[in-house]
C-alpha cells in the first residue's frame, strides 16, 4: 500500500513546500522501498510523485535549492540524470516483471502499473531554485535555463528509449518562478512565510 | 534536392559522410570547423550543375571539368586547388548526389615537374531536365558594397569577395518578375516586407535599392544591416530566383539581426522550405536553433543537424535530428558555462 502524503499539510523539502495537489501524491523515499532498494544499493529517488488523473500523467518531480550555495551546471545535470534514471529503472522493473517489481508496484498508486504509452504519460519536472537576482540575469542570458533544460535532456533521452518511453515522456526543467507559473504544486519556503500584504482601501478624495 | 555528401580529403575534412538530408539541414561548429568550407562545397556542386543545365550545346567534360573546378577556384580562393587537399594528403574527392544523379570530383596534388594537374569529374556533363539553382547569402550584406563586388569580382577578378557574394550579386540584378510567383512564397515576402515595415525596391536614374517605408525612401547606407538582410530575400523571391527547387545556403542568417528578426527570419526560412526550399544553415545562434526545434517539433518535420567539432587536425562530425530535440551542440555548452558563472558572480556578490 503506498504511503500517501496528507493534503491538508504542505511536505518540506530543502528550500521548498510542495503542497500534494490531491491525496494520491506520494514521495519514493517514504515507501517500503527506501530501507531496502535505496538504502542498500544506493539508488536514488526523485522527491514528490503524483498521477494527474484528468491529464492521464504520472508526474515525478526533483526540486533543488541553489539560491544561496554556489552552482556547478555539471554536477547538477549528473544528479538530475541519475535521480531519474533510477526512477526509470524503479518503475521500469514494475512494468517489465523484473524480479524487484511487485515490491515496487505495492508503493505505487494502482494508475502507475502500467508502462506509459501516451496515454497514460510521465513527466519529468526538475525545479531549480535560484538566487533573488537570477531574474535580471536572465534578460542577459534567456537560455541560460533552456541549455540546462537541453543537458538533462540530451543525457535522458537514450536511457528513455532504451526503456521504451519516449512517445510518452517528456522532460521539463525550470526555475521556481516559472515553476510557480506553471502551477505545479510547490511553493519557495520564502513565498510560503511572507506574509500578504494588507488589502488596500481606496480613501474617498476630499473635495 | 542533395541526399548524400561524401568528402574526402577535403580541406579539413578527412572523410565526412552525410547520408540523412532534409528540407532543412543546420550545421553547427566553433570558429575553424569547417562551416562555410561545407555549405561552400556543396553550393559549389549545385551552382555549377545550374549553369551547366542552362546551356544550350551539350556540355564536354572538359567543359564540366574547367565549370566545376573554376567554381571551386572562385568560391573559395585558394592560392591554387592543391590548398583545398588536406594537409599530408595527396588527393580529394567530393561525392554528391543531386536530385537522384550522382556527380563526383577527384584531383591528386600536382607534383613538381609533374605538368597538367589531372582532374577527374563525373556527372558535370549537361543534364537535359535537371532543374536545380542555387543560392548563397553569406553573412555579409550586398545591397550596399554592390559596386565594390562588381568591380573587384566582375571587373577585375580580384580575390576578396568570392562567387558567393558574386552570384548573389548577379541574381539581385534581375528585375522583379512580371509574371506569377507561387503563392505561398509570396506570403512568405510580403510577410517580411510587413515585419521590416517597407520593402527594398530600385528606383531612380541609377537603378539603386532603395528601403521604402511608406512616403519615406532611403539609400542602403541609411538602411538597417538586417532590413537589408530581409530584403534581399524578398527581392529573390519576387524575382523568382528563389523559387520552389532552390537550394538555399545560408552562412550565419543571425549576423545582423535582433533576436526578434532572428525568430521572424527563422520561421520564413521554416516556411521557405515547407514551399519546397532545401535550405542549408550555418549558424552561431541559439535563438535560431531554438526556433528550429520548436518548429520542427511542432510540424513533426526531420531537421538534419550536423555538429562539426575540431580534434586537432581533424574535423568530426555528429548528425542528429532537430525533431528529436535540441542535440548537444557548443552552442549549449557555452550557454550553459555562462548562465554558470553569472550565477556564481551573484552567488560572491550576496557574499555566499
């Protein structure tokens, strides 16, 4: 049985909430699985899984707090790659009837069973969250993201072929800004605790 | 239409095979890799199958040897043909097969006391029915140093601008057709014409290009760099020089243009070869790339992309396809190593 996370609380992750948008949302690390398959044999886990049920997708999400640590591009697109590498292979070895599979499909919601084939889909969302002033950067150099986006994508797609995936899946990497706009269900912990601004009352000009 | 290059001993390429071509090829490269030497060669081969097609008589090889070579000599300038073989090497050969013929180029270095350089064609000869034209529009525009290249190329047959710029040249010369032009080409021009908000005509006693924007006219030197860009495509297009068949090479579109002119220029480009333009890009940009893959994602439509790198002396190559994505490239590599450091300069300047 998956351990699904309660709606009504928003789950921490390093630098972000992410806010279950119903109560099938689940987190890898929070199943059975995470003493055995992860702990053991060091795989890796994205954060936060949710099947979107009107859109038919599966959606994995890995959010990573850069805004106030120094940022090696390298190092980022290798952990991206091999968090969802690992995924794919977790999740792969359900769909395949590999040995480790029915272990895996009783920590997974019951629409994740069968291998996406569009429909049902799976997507990928990498969330990056970068400094306060990444945003004036980012009219200097407006691909910037987009070439990261490139990266993990070009590292992704032979292993999700290989899995026979890709008219299913798709790949998305962003900033917590245009994430936000995107509305996919997190929230900075700065957003979260600022506090919203009083509603302005419009004073009646004096005659 | 090309659907197969095999270099060999080419200038820096030792043995390049490209076998998957499109409607749209892009070739991309750091500075030294070989671009424009590619999109030169290949419009070399088809400019010189064009002339050889447009003649009357039949067409010798000896002719087709003297055309062909004279169009290498002349779009790339080297002090002899012997520069075109690769360093250490002792021949080239060029392969290529244009709408479905098979046309070849082989020469060994001419020796010393060897006499006559011996030179192999085959497939120059006049193909009856062939219907191919070329054109070339490199990174420079014309419309402005158009007397320079007619008397430094046509005058005097002095090296600088080669058969690229010359042709070009030559083509804008035509006056716009009186005749019909297929009407999704000219949406295509009179969309640009819309974008840059006039059109390049020639006017006046002299017959110069004018940028005419509404009431108002202006000569080429009072005229944007990237209007001019534009409207030398316009003006080929309504001169039925680019035309459905064309073969269009483009050397670095971008040079010039601000990145919304980028987008504008790449999506008729798009739609130059959805009308039944095979064209073949150059570029530096990544707004041009970008644009290609979300058009080519979009339309579902293969975008062959060569990615030339340097290993010393030698230039490899990495074919992919634009519809699968945006391929690794140095284009993204380099994008990627500033969006790095601009990160990290901020990252110092919170003192973190």
């Amino acid at each position: 049985m998956p351990v699904f996370l309660d709606p009504a609380k928003n789950h921490i992750e390093p630098g972000f909430l992410f806010n279950p948008p119903h109560e099938h949302a689940f987190r890898l690390s929070d199943s059975a699985l995470a003493d055995t398959l992860f702990k053991r044999f060091g795989v890796h886990e994205m954060d936060f899984a949710w099947w979107d049920e009107p859109a038919q997708t599966m959606n994995l999400l890995e959010v990573k707090d850069y805004s106030t640590a120094p940022f090696v591009a390298e190092h980022y697109v290798n952990e991206c790659a091999q968090k969802a590498t690992d995924c794919l292979l977790l999740l792969a070895s359900m769909w395949y009837g590999l040995p480790y599979g029915p272990s895996v499909s009783e920590c997974v919601p019951d629409e994740w069973h069968t291998r996406p084939v569009a429909p049902p889909r799976l997507h990928l969302f990498f969330v990056l969250k970068e400094p306060p002033s990444a945003d004036a950067r980012a009219t200097k150099d407006p691909f910037g993201m987009s070439a990261l986006e490139d990266k993990v994508r070009n590292r992704m797609r032979g292993r999700i072929e290989l899995l026979k995936l890709t008219p299913a899946t798709k790949l998305f990497l962003m900033n917590h800004r245009i994430a936000a706009g995107r509305l996919l269900p997190i929230t900075t912990e700065e957003d979260f605790v600022r506090e919203p601004e009083p509603a302005r009352t419009k004073h009646p000009r004096k005659r | 239409m090309f659907t197969d290059v095999h270099l060999k001993n080419f200038a820096a390429f030792s043995d390049f095979h490209w076998s998957e071509h499109g409607q749209i090829n892009v070739v991309v490269g750091e500075n030294d890799t070989g671009k424009s030497h590619l999109l030169k060669v290949l419009y070399a081969i088809a400019k010189t199958v064009e002339m050889n097609a447009a003649r009357n008589a039949g067409t010798s090889r000896v002719d087709a040897q003297i055309a062909f070579t004279g169009k290498l000599r002349w779009t790339f300038q080297p002090q002899s043909l012997d520069a075109l073989i690769t360093n250490g090497e002792t021949s080239l050969r060029v392969e290529a097969l244009l709408a479905g013929k098979a046309y070849s180029c082989a020469f060994q270095r001419t020796l010393p006391k060897q006499g006559t350089k011996r030179i192999l064609v085959t497939g120059f000869s006049r193909q009856p029915g062939t219907n191919t034209s070329a054109i070339f529009l490199p990174p420079k525009e014309v419309l402005t140093i158009f007397a320079a290249i007619e008397i430094s190329r046509g005058k005097y047959e002095i090296y600088g601008f080669d058969d690229t710029y010359y042709d070009l040249l030559k083509l804008l010369r035509v006056p716009p057709t009186q005749g019909d032009i297929f009407p999704e080409l000219l949406t295509i021009a009179d969309g640009l014409d819309e974008f840059v908000g006039g059109q390049i005509v020639r006017k006046g006693i002299s017959d110069e290009f004018l940028f005419q924007r509404g009431d108002q006219t202006y000569t080429m030197p009072q005229t944007a760099d990237g209007i001019k860009k534009i409207g030398i495509l316009t003006n080929l297009i309504k001169n039925r020089s680019l035309t459905k068949g064309t073969i269009l090479f483009l050397d670095e579109p971008e040079t010039n243009l601000h990145p919304r002119a980028i987008s504008v220029f790449t999506e008729m480009l798009f739609s130059l070869a959805q009308a039944g333009v095979q064209i073949y890009l150059a570029t530096h940009s990544y707004f041009v790339l970008k644009k290609l893959e979300i058009l080519a994602k979009r339309h579902q439509m293969s975008i062959p992309f060569c990615s030339l790198t340097r290993s010393g002396e030698e230039i490899e190559a990495q074919f992919s396809d634009m519809r699968d994505g945006m391929p690794e490239n140095p284009i993204i590599d380099e994008s990627l190593r500033l969006y790095e450091e601009g990160y990290n300069v901020d990252m110092q300047r919170l003192g973190k």
